[in-house]
C-alpha cells in the first residue's frame, strides 16, 4: 500500500542560503508570488516559499511535470481569491503547514488530510483554552496539553476543509497523554469513523498532528526530509 508521506524542511537549513532561497522562490507562480510579497519578515516569507516549493517539486515528481507548471490551485471557499489551501486537480490531496522552524507538507493519494504543527512558544494559554477546549475536555493540560489539543484540531479541521469556520469547541478528541482520535464532532455524527489520526515526529519546540479522512484502514504514514529535493530543485533554477 502506498504511504501517505508527510515531508519536512527546516527554516533554518534555508535562512542563510541566498541562492537557493532566490531559486525556490522562482518555482512560484504569479499569484503565489504575491501571496509572498505581503508577508512582513523574512521568516514568514521563507516558510510560505519552503511550503509551495515542496507541493510543487512532490506533485510534479508523481505528474511528471516541472515544478514551475504543476497546475495548483489555491481558491479560498469563502471569496474565490487565491489564498485558500492548495488544491491539484484529480490529486494528490495536499495540506501544508508551518510554525516555528518547520515546514510540514502532507500529501496522499487516497483523500483529504490535514497537517498542523505548531511551535511551543507559550502563545496558547487560558485565554486561547476557552475557545480551544469542548467541555469534556480536561482543563488543566498544561501548556504541552493545550499545544496537543491545538494540532489535533486543526488537522482535523484541515481535513474536513471547514477551517476555522467550526468552532473548536465543537471538536471532542482524546486527551493528549493518549494515542489522537477524534471522540465526537457536534451535529456530524459520522465523523469520528472516517478519521484516523497520527502524532507526527516534529522537531522539539513543536508540536504536531496528522488527520486522515476516509483513508483505508491502517494505510503507512511515512515522514521524510525534504532537504534533498529542495536542493535539488534549487540547482535546476
């Protein structure tokens, strides 16, 4: 069976290389390049550029095609502009995420997936909790729990593509000492058996999580490092 593959860059690898930060940035496209343009710091440039070079090199690997003219498109649900979460038509299915130094690129031929990680950076706390935890959930998790429950969530509202429109209240997962599952999820009954989910081996300092929906049963998750490919797509430039 065909692994889903979860891929990983670190920002730091790629901070100091300017000639292979220019290269990247070229496998963009008009409106990707846009979307890097509006970003303030350096760093929040560089992980949107690290993300869209790894769906690019990963998807024109499996179609055969160059990165530059992988035919992603990136239509927000809620406006149609293009700053929504890549899309290629007929798959791979995709999700990306970035936080801290990581970058993390999910990609699966089977159906929609989520990634989330997120840097332990002390940012969620009692007031993000509120929002954060169903009332069956513990609230004395500490900051390690609340990061645990923070990327359980999001992976599963990456995975169903609701977002940030669902309240994540509504999400009742397991506890964060226990292996990740989704328990219930408030008016969707059907939920809970068509996601799988996975911690995922992220770098320390961060947290993060992999949600699969509609996935065959006990399909491999395999995580690799995407500083190769990186490299190598950098070269060709």
């Amino acid at each position: 069976m065909e692994p889903v593959t979860v891929w990983w860059a670190s920002l730091g690898r790629w901070a100091a290389r300017d000639a292979a930060r220019a290269g990247l940035a070229e496998l963009l496209d008009p409106s990707e390049r846009t979307r890097r343009a509006r970003y303030l710091r350096d760093a929040d440039r560089d992980r949107f550029t690290l993300g869209v070079a790894i769906t690019r090199v990963v998807a024109g690997r499996r179609s055969g095609l160059p990165p530059e003219r992988v035919p992603i498109t990136r239509r927000c649900r809620d406006c149609d502009e293009p700053h929504g979460p890549p899309a290629i038509a007929g798959g791979p299915h995709l999700s990306v995420s970035h936080s801290g130094d990581l970058v993390a690129v999910a990609v699966s031929p089977y159906g929609p997936l989520g990634v989330d990680v997120e840097e332990d950076s002390g940012r969620i706390g009692d007031d993000i909790a509120r929002h954060l935890l169903a009332g069956d959930e513990p609230r004395a998790a500490g900051g390690a729990g609340l990061l645990a429950y923070w990327t359980r969530k999001e992976a599963l509202l990456k995975a169903t593509g609701d977002g940030l429109r669902v309240p994540l209240a509504d999400l009742h997962v397991s506890a964060p000492h226990e292996p990740p599952s989704l328990r219930a999820w408030d008016g969707r009954p059907d939920l809970p058996a068509r996601m799988a989910m996975r911690v995922l081996d992220a770098a320390p300092g961060h947290a993060a999580c992999l949600a699969l929906l509609d996935h065959p049963e006990g399909v491999p998750v395999r995580e690799r490092d995407a500083d190769e490919i990186l490299r190598q797509a950098a070269d060709r430039i």
